[in-house]
C-alpha cells in the first residue's frame, strides 16, 4: 500500500516546550516540528526562524511575552524554506536578516517552495490565508555581521553549504550558544532534498569547532551541555553520511534510482526509522543524494508536481 504524501496525514498537534538555553536565551520547540530560537537583548528581542504562518509566530509570541515585555526588533532566518519564514510578519519586527545567497534563492525558487511546502505540511499552514506573501530580508550578508541588541552582541555567521546553500548560525558569545537552523538536529530526520551533501559534515565540523554549551538546533528538543551537543553533531552527520554514500555508490555504477532508493532505506531504516518526518523525507532526499552523486550541484527546484511525482515512484 502507498504511503500518505509526506506528512499529509500528520495532522495531531505536538506539545510545545520552552527551554532556556542560556541567560535568556530559549528554544521553542515542538516535538519534530520546526523549532524557532529567542535572543532576549538589553533592549530589545531577535527571533531565529519564523515559523510557516503567521498563527503559529503567534504561540511563539505568546512564549516571549510569558518572559520579556521588550519589543521584539530583529528577525533573523537561517535559510529560505517557507515553513522557516512565512510566518515573518507577526512579530512586528523592523529587521529581517538573511544571507545573500538565502535571498537569491527565494528569488529563484521562493514561490514553488511556498507552494511544495503547502501540499506536504498541511497541518503546519493552518491559517495560511494571514501570509502576506513571500518574506523578503530589509538587510543581508555573505560571511558574517554582529547584531547589537544593546551591549549584547549576536554573531551571524555563513559557515558552509549544508541544509541549504544559504545556510547561517547565531552564535551569543556572551553565553556560548549557537543556534543552528537546520544544519543540526536531534532525533529528527535531516530534509536534504535541497542539502550538499559534501560540504554538509564539514560544516558541522565548523560548528563543532565553536565548542560550544548549547545549540537550539532545526527540529528536536534543545542541546544543553557539551555531551549532548556532540552527539547531536555526531548523530547529524552519520545521517547525512549514511544516505549518501549508498546513494552515490548506486549512481556512480549506472543503477537507477530505485535501486539508490533500495540502498539507502538498507542502510538507514535500522538507524533512524524512528525519527520525526523520516518518511517524508526519505524520497527528497535520496534524489538530492543521486543528483549529486551525478555532480548536479544545484539542487533542483521542487514544485508540487515533481514532489508527487518523485513520492510516487519511490514511496508509491
């Protein structure tokens, strides 16, 4: 029997936690689902990751207000995926920061991800209808930028291509955490449809060299402590390690890609069928992965009509 598409039967809400993970410093998270990280300043807040709508901005709102009555002025979004940053306009916020390439991407593809997002996460676009339209950043940058929220300092920082191209980190010397986007989860599928699987360990590696206490990462529950860090950053990298490398083996011999789907479910269903969104994004990314190994290095855009297509031919 086929599978739902993606995570279209996926429609039960997920508990939310609100963990602090420095001095005012806190995760919200929600069991799988994407999370979004808050910076409390001396004068003012920055949000890390939007949300898809502006009705779920709004719980996190709802968050930041049981904490803090200051205005929340900064928005910063680690990559472009709509369920990252269509929810942008409810926190009121008069910067929104991305990378350059980030926002030449929402140029190139902002609108067909929009789109292949709405069909495979129905539940995450509730009240859909409040987006005013695709986020666009008032300010961006390519390798690095501080952000003062008073005398407290936030570093922006482009460590490598990994989940996206445009991928960037906030890292709060001031308490020694760093969150990730989705360049790092914890008992959570990596969505790779759009990742580089070459670069993606190294930029880990990137991350680990920071040594940091805490990392808010993409999806899953807050890293507090240095054991629980680097084995989030082991965990995540043996993900994108072991689909792959039985994917490219595939690819590089003339099989189809049928058969690298085969290979990577051999592989990574004993390790990770467990984890959130696993099936969702098996077949994405074990696309990407034979692309790659066929050196596409661009990922290719996904409208809705090539994600049922491809979940068709693999989940189907």
């Amino acid at each position: 029997m086929a599978k739902a598409f993606a995570s279209t039967n996926d429609m039960e809400d997920k508990k939310i936690s609100f963990t602090e993970v420095g001095r005012d410093l806190y995760a919200f998270t929600a069991e799988g689902d994407p999370n979004t990280g808050v910076i409390i300043g001396d004068d003012s807040v920055m949000i890390i990751d939007a949300q898809a709508t502006p009705r779920l901005a709004n719980m996190v709102v709802e968050k930041v207000r049981s904490v803090t009555d200051k205005p929340i002025s900064h928005v910063v979004l680690t990559h472009y995926h709509a369920v990252r940053v269509l929810g942008a306009s409810a926190y009121g916020a008069s910067q929104v920061i991305m990378s350059e390439k980030a926002r030449s991407m929402v140029v190139e593809r902002g609108q067909e991800d929009w789109d292949s997002e709405f069909g495979r996460f129905p539940r995450l676009f509730q009240g859909h209808e409040s987006i005013p339209g695709l986020t666009w950043p008032t300010t961006t940058f390519n390798k690095r930028m501080s952000v003062y929220l008073g005398k407290r300092r936030v570093d922006l920082m482009h460590l490598g291509r990994a989940h996206t191209a445009g991928d960037i980190v906030a890292y709060v010397g001031d308490e020694n955490v760093m969150f990730t986007g989705d360049i790092v989860e914890y008992h959570s599928a990596c969505y790779c449809g759009d990742g580089h699987f070459h670069d993606w360990p190294k930029t880990i590696e990137a991350i680990r060299s920071w040594d940091v206490d805490a990392i808010a990462p993409g999806r899953g529950d807050a890293l507090v402590g240095k054991e629980m860090v680097n084995a989030a950053l082991d965990n995540t990298s043996d993900f994108v390690r072991s689909t792959y490398l039985p994917a490219a083996r595939v690819a590089l011999r003339g099989g189809s890609l049928k058969e690298a789907w085969d290979a990577v479910r051999a592989e990574c269903d004993p390790k990770f069928g467990d984890y959130a969104i696993y099936e969702h994004c098996l077949p994405f990314n074990v696309s990407r992965a034979y692309d790659e190994a066929l050196d596409v290095d661009t990922p290719r855009i996904w409208t809705a009509e090539r994600d049922l297509d491809m979940w068709n031919k693999l989940q189907g």
